[in-house]
C-alpha cells in the first residue's frame, strides 16, 4: 500500500502562542508538498479549510471552502508542490478551554481508492485583532 507525507505550510501571519493567527475574513495562503513513497493514481489531492471541536463530548466540525489542487498521477520519492488560498471564516472563533477546544486548520488530503488517503494539516487561530 502505497503512503505519502503531505506537508501543510501557511504564510504571511503573525503568530500567536506557536501558531499563525488570521483575523475573521481575512485572506490565508499557504503550500502543500506532497511525496509518495510509490508511484500513485489519486483521485484528487483536496485541501479544506475547517474548523472542529475537540475535548469531551461529541466531535463537531464545518467546512467553509475545499479546493481540488490535483487529479491523478503522482510519482514516487518525487516531491509535489501545490498552493492554496482562502477566505478566513467569520466564526466560530478559536477558543481553547478546560473541557472543549474549537480548532481552524488547513486539511489537505490524498484521496486514493480502496486505501488510506494520507493528510496533514496546519492549525491556526481565527479571532479578532485584540483592541
């Protein structure tokens, strides 16, 4: 079965505690590096923007938008570079509390059928610039 590292990189953000924080509405870009270790027929290489919940209880999540980077081949131990680009969502905002955390992320994923689609994502915070 063939595996492949997806790397999810964003640009042009400050950081706030270790991640790139956007402001609601604002334009996220970034690139994706896919490398599979064989030679792969995908059926598209996807990246998503989202949000989900994460902590005690059930799993919520939403996806805003979902771009189609790429149909088909991909060649073995030969890294392929994408980009992508988003409107940042309006709500809900990043939160991080004792019992749930509402995470944004950049998904990307490998869709391959009748296997395990490789994906990596990159985090990031989505609130108001403080006052």
């Amino acid at each position: 079965m063939a595996n492949a590292d997806v790397q999810v990189t964003l640009r042009g953000s400050a950081y706030e505690g270790g991640f790139p924080r956007y402001t609601p509405g604002e334009h996220i870009q970034g690139s994706v590096m896919v490398n599979p270790d064989k030679d792969i027929n995908c059926r598209a290489v996807r990246a998503r923007l989202l949000w989900y919940t994460e902590g005690t209880g059930d799993r919520d999540e939403g996806v805003l938008a979902e771009q189609v980077l790429t149909e088909g081949a991909l060649r073995a131990n030969t890294p392929t570079h994408f980009s992508f680009s988003f409107s940042a969502g309006n709500q809900p905002w990043s939160y991080a509390g004792h019992h749930i955390h509402i995470i944004w992320a950049v998904e990307v994923v490998v869709d391959m059928a009748w296997a395990r689609d490789p994906h990596g994502e990159a985090r990031f915070i989505l609130r108001p610039q403080a006052a």
